[in-house]
C-alpha cells in the first residue's frame, strides 16, 4: 500500500492550510502587546508555521507528480 493517496492529500492541504491560520492567529498577539518574551516567542512559532505551510504544499505536489504515483492518484475525485 502506497503511503501517497488521495485521503493523504487531502489531510495534507487541510493542515497546510490550519499551519497557515495559526501562524497568522500566533502573530495577532504581536500586534495587541508590547513586546517581551512571550510574544517574540508566539511570534517566531507563527513564522514557522506560516513557513512551513507552502513546503508542505510543494513536497505534496511534487510527490505527486511522479510517474508511479501520478498513475495511482488519476482516479481521485477533485
């Protein structure tokens, strides 16, 4: 059984794209409070988050594209 399938993909978008909101949602409090240690820390988690959203997309779709799994994942429903 291949690792690579469409409930994979889809899990892997849904938590790009909760990486991306809680990296937005951890940078709120810089905006709210002075900064001291708590914030700058909140903060620099968000920026990981927020960064490591797209690289997950793009290892997801290159995978994707590869010939053997490319064949596999022709019968998803988009």
């Amino acid at each position: 059984m291949s690792l690579l399938n469409c409930k994979a993909i889809r899990m892997t978008a849904v938590l790009s794209f909760g990486l991306f909101v809680l990296g937005f949602v951890l940078q709120i409090p810089r905006f709210l409070v002075e900064v001291n240690s708590l914030v700058t820390l909140l903060s620099g988690l968000g920026l990981v988050a927020i960064s490591i959203s797209p690289l997950l997309m793009i290892t997801i779709t290159v995978l994707s594209l590869l010939p053997g799994a490319n064949r596999r994942l022709h019968l998803c429903n988009h």
